[in-house]
C-alpha cells in the first residue's frame, strides 16, 4: 500500500483494486502527480489477473473530488504555444484526459462512490466506469463556466445526451443531488451515505452485485427538481444562448414556481463567462454525434484555446483565490463574444493533439 499521507493511496484488498483519493482539505482535488497514478494502477491492474475489480473512494466528509487542481494552472506562467507538452497547462490536461480515456476502457468493473462532492475532474475519473454510487450526500455539478473554461472530461459526449436538461447542467453548473444524478443515468446506484463504509467491505468480501443489492437504499426527485427539468425543455432546446436568455426572460415574468426557477437559472448564466457560455453550446452541438475519444480530443484543443484568454485567470482569481466573485468578464456580454473567435477554439493542434 502506498504512503497514507500521500496524495494518492492505492492498496490491494483480496481481489479488489482500492484507488483513494487523500486531499481531503482541498476536497480531493487531483494534482498532475495522482492523474498519473491513476494511470499507472490502472495499466498495472488490467493485465493482473489477480485483480477482479476496481474501487475508488475520496477522503473525508465533504467529497469524492471537486476536480483538477486548477489554482496550479493560475500559479504556473500564462501558456506559449497552445498543447506544447513540458507545459502545466498542457501537461495537466493532457494526462487527465488519457487517465478517463484509461477509465472508459477498463477491462473490469471500475466501482466510484461518490459520498459527497463530485466536480469536474472528479467525475472524469468515474462516469466511463461500470459502476457510479450515488448517496443522500451526492452533490454533482459541472461548474468550469464559472472560471472562464468549458464542461470538459468528455461532458460533450454525455451531457450533450441528455438533451436540453444537459445543456442546462453545463451552462449553469447547477449542482444536482444524488437522487438526480441516478433518475438522469449519470449515477447507476444508490446507497444510502450510513451504508456507504459497510458497501466498501461487502464489495470486498461479498463482489460488487451482491453488495449493491443488500445495501441500496431508494431515492426520489424532488418537486424543484421537476421544475427545472420543465424549464430546461421549454429553454435549452436551442444551440443559441441569445435564445435561451430569451425563454428564460419570458418565463421569470411570472410568479408561479417556474418563474422562480426561471430566474434563478438567469441569474446564474449571468455569473458565467459569456465566451464560455457560447464556447459550451457549441461543444455540445458538436459532442452529440461524436464519440467519447473524439470529444475528449475536441475539448483538450477547446482546453488549450481557453488557458491562452484572459477569463480563465479572471475566473479562478475571482471564484478560487480573492472569492469576490465579481469576475470581470472579456467580453461582458454574449452579444459581443465573436462566433468566430469561438470556432477557431476547435481547431486542430496539430503534432500537440491530444492522441489515446
């Protein structure tokens, strides 16, 4: 087993490859260093006929992971040449997408729980597996609009699938609870957060089925919850944001509970940047008939494009190092981003493409 006090634990429990996550201060953030950990457990256990299954699990009370540790990417010297490898912000986004690539093609069950919250990056590192375990504790969301980046680790491929309530998902980076994340299919399970250290032993001892049917528990949507469902029906149908904002409007005039929803749902888009809010619907129109790879190759080039702008920085200075959360969008409003500067962020890369 590896160093308690590392970052990344891994460990070997009867026929059961056990991946832990130990940041639990910075909600388990993923470092450049545990993404390649990741990587070499999962090269090493898919030809070791010994192991049956693999188990993931964060440390601590508040979350499975909330993502890459995007403060390194502030930290590190503003990007050269967009991909070119030896870079943090190529580096880092290079090895977490080859690590969900490595996730989406694991040859056994690949188990997740995800007890607490699930962000970015951590549910790149879980929504290819075999198994997602949803708990009362769940909190997912998709929030990289909010810092001037894009739903990525492959959310163009199963965001974009959920239709218009996906779209709002990425867009708005609403946080949804467990129950959610299962009626959508992002989650395939539910166990109830008491049951959640006992499940980890049963999968252990007993194998993952077994375990999952004696320790689920059930799960029910809330009414808000339908509510946003309708919104997203009735608004984020359209690949075109201006559209959207324009449904939007026309609904929160009310003050039945939609409206309330309505509005609440504008607010938030107005929080976000308006490139990357253009840049997303795009993606997602593109993703829909993509493969998993193709989107994760798609949004390494959308990655590297967003690093080399000014809303990034503005976006993390704002949400993650001053907390004002008054970002000072380029440019401020969605009229004004150009549809072109936004096609030229999925241009090719060339030599410094992403390859799987």
């Amino acid at each position: 087993m590896s160093d308690a006090n590392q970052s990344l634990c891994f460990d070997v429990r009867g026929r059961v490859g056990h991946l832990h996550l130990n940041r639990p201060q910075a909600l388990n953030a993923l470092t450049l260093e545990m993404v390649q950990g990741v990587i070499h457990c999962l090269d090493r256990w898919a030809k070791d006929d010994r192991i049956e299954s693999v188990l993931i699990t964060g440390e601590g009370e508040r979350a499975f992971c909330a993502g890459v540790d995007v403060k390194s990417l502030y930290a590190a010297e503003k990007p050269g040449e967009p991909g070119c490898p030896g870079t943090v912000s190529a580096d880092l986004f290079r090895f977490e997408y080859t690590m969900d690539h490595r996730v989406a093609t694991f040859p056994k069950p690949y188990v997740a729980l995800w007890d607490g919250v699930v962000m970015g990056g951590g549910v790149g590192v879980s929504i290819m597996g075999s198994h997602r375990i949803a708990t009362d504790r769940t909190r997912f969301a998709m929030p990289e609009t909010g810092i001037g980046l894009f739903p990525d680790i492959g959310a163009g491929y199963f965001l974009s699938r959920l239709g218009p309530l996906g779209k709002l998902i990425g867009l708005t980076g609403l946080v949804i609870d467990g129950a959610a994340t299962v009626e959508l299919g992002l989650a395939t399970h539910f166990v109830p957060h008491e049951n959640g250290e006992s499940l980890l032993d049963s999968i252990v001892e007993q194998g993952i089925e077994s375990s999952l049917e004696s320790h689920s528990g059930n799960s029910g949507v809330s009414d808000d919850w339908k509510l946003i469902c309708e919104v997203a029906e009735r608004c984020f149908e359209t690949n075109q944001i201006e559209c959207v904002f324009q449904s939007l409007e026309k609904i929160a005039t009310g003050d039945s509970g939609l409206s309330a929803v309505a509005r609440d749902i504008v607010q938030r888009l107005g929080k976000r940047s308006p490139t990357s809010l253009k840049l997303t619907l795009e993606q997602f129109r593109r993703g829909a008939t993509m493969s998993y790879d193709e989107c994760l190759v798609m949004e390494y080039r959308l990655s590297q494009a967003c690093l080399q702008r000014d809303d990034f920085y503005e976006g993390v200075r704002a949400v993650l190092i001053d907390k004002d959360h008054s970002p000072c969008w380029k440019p401020s409003s969605v009229q004004e981003v150009d549809d072109t500067d936004v096609t030229a962020c999925f241009e090719s890369l060339a030599e410094y493409d992403l390859v799987l």
